[in-house]
C-alpha cells in the first residue's frame, strides 16, 4: 500500500489555522491518527481553548467516577497510572487494594469482592488472589443454577465454534477440581484436559473442604 504523503508547510498553515484533524485528514486523504502522528512528530502543540469546558467545568462531570458496562466502579486518575486504562480510567477495587498494600498490583493478582458486590469497594470486602484462585472460589460460590446457566453459554459458545469448522473434534467436560468450570478437550495439539490451567495444585485443597 502506498504511503500517505504529507506536505508539511500546508499542514503547519492547516494546524495554525486550528483545522481539525478530521478535516486535515479529508484534505490529505488519510486517516486522522496518520495526521496526529505527523504533527507529534514535528512537536507542535496547540494551547488550550479557554473557553473549553472539562473536567469540573463540564455539565456531564461526575467527579470523575463511573460504572462500566460489567458493574466495576472506576474512577479517573489520568494516562500516566499504571491501573489506568486507554481513557484514564482505573477500577477503584484494585486501586483500593493497591493504596494498602503500599505497591502496584501485579498483572496476575485479581482483587475478589467478598459479597459478589462489585460496586461494594470498602478493604474488609476485598482480598486479592491468583487467577486460579479466583476461578475455584467463584465456582465454590456459585448456585446450582448459576452454573447451569454458565454450562449453556459455554455449550453454545462450543457449538457456534464448530460450525465455522475445526480440525480438531472437541468435546466439553467438568475441571475434575470440581470448580464447576466447562473446559474443552482436547487441546489444541491433540492433549486431553483435565483440568483448568492453574487448577491441578488446588484439587487436594479442594477435597479436604468437601470432606470437612
């Protein structure tokens, strides 16, 4: 594909003129992020409007804190955290837990919410844990029709899966952990599963509760 050309003395006079990128791009038949980068790169910047309306000022400011799409309450603490994501957006139950353990949480460690509140963010209703961890105690927790309920979206996630086709046959079984999860077996190189990743070493923990 042939590369965008952009003549730079019409762009500085389109950026002087404060064109958007939207309509620079139109003008050099590009995407707006073609157009972004180019003007980054010759270290131009514009001052900010001062009649511009944000954060506090907005009609739509919330004080920074949100409830995205899956329940989790987030709060903005700008691009540069390292929790934050694209919008500068961080969970506030991993910035919670963060804040007491005095250090940035590790990609692996999972903040579970004790009541299954995922609003509830107060430290007595947190604790952190592995993944493996986490994928046992929320099959513990879970009613039986909860997992039923789990087992039908997986069996119909299986099944619009082998209608596109497959090479391999695969069939669903129960992690013998007996967390409740659905895997598929067997893997992709030929290897039946037995169990979920992670969830081998926690079986023995498993059958001791059980029994108890």
């Amino acid at each position: 594909m042939r590369a965008t050309r952009i003549d730079y003395p019409v762009l500085k006079d389109f950026f002087d003129g404060c064109f958007s990128l939207d309509e620079m791009a139109v003008y050099f038949r590009c995407s707006h992020a073609v157009v972004c980068r180019a003007i980054q790169r010759m270290g131009w910047a514009r001052e900010r409007l001062p009649n511009r309306l944000s954060r506090e000022n907005h009609p739509n400011w919330r004080g920074g804190r949100i409830v995205d799409q899956s329940g989790y309450v987030r709060i903005k603490v700008g691009h540069g955290h390292p929790e934050a994501d694209c919008k500068g957006y961080a969970k506030e139950h991993r910035l919670v837990m963060s804040k007491t353990l005095g250090r940035p949480l590790e990609i692996d460690e999972i903040v579970h919410h004790i009541n299954r509140n995922r609003q509830d963010n107060r430290l007595e209703n947190l604790v952190v844990m592995r993944p493996s961890e986490h994928s046992l105690r929320h099959g513990q927790e879970m009613s039986s029709e909860e997992k039923q309920q789990k087992a039908a979206r997986a069996l119909k996630n299986f099944e619009a899966y082998h209608k596109r086709g497959s090479a391999i046959i695969r069939k669903l079984v129960l992690c013998q952990c007996g967390c409740g999860t659905l895997i598929e077996t067997p893997n992709r190189w030929g290897a039946e599963r037995r169990f979920v990743k992670g969830h081998t070493r926690l079986r023995g923990n498993h059958r001791a509760s059980a029994s108890a």
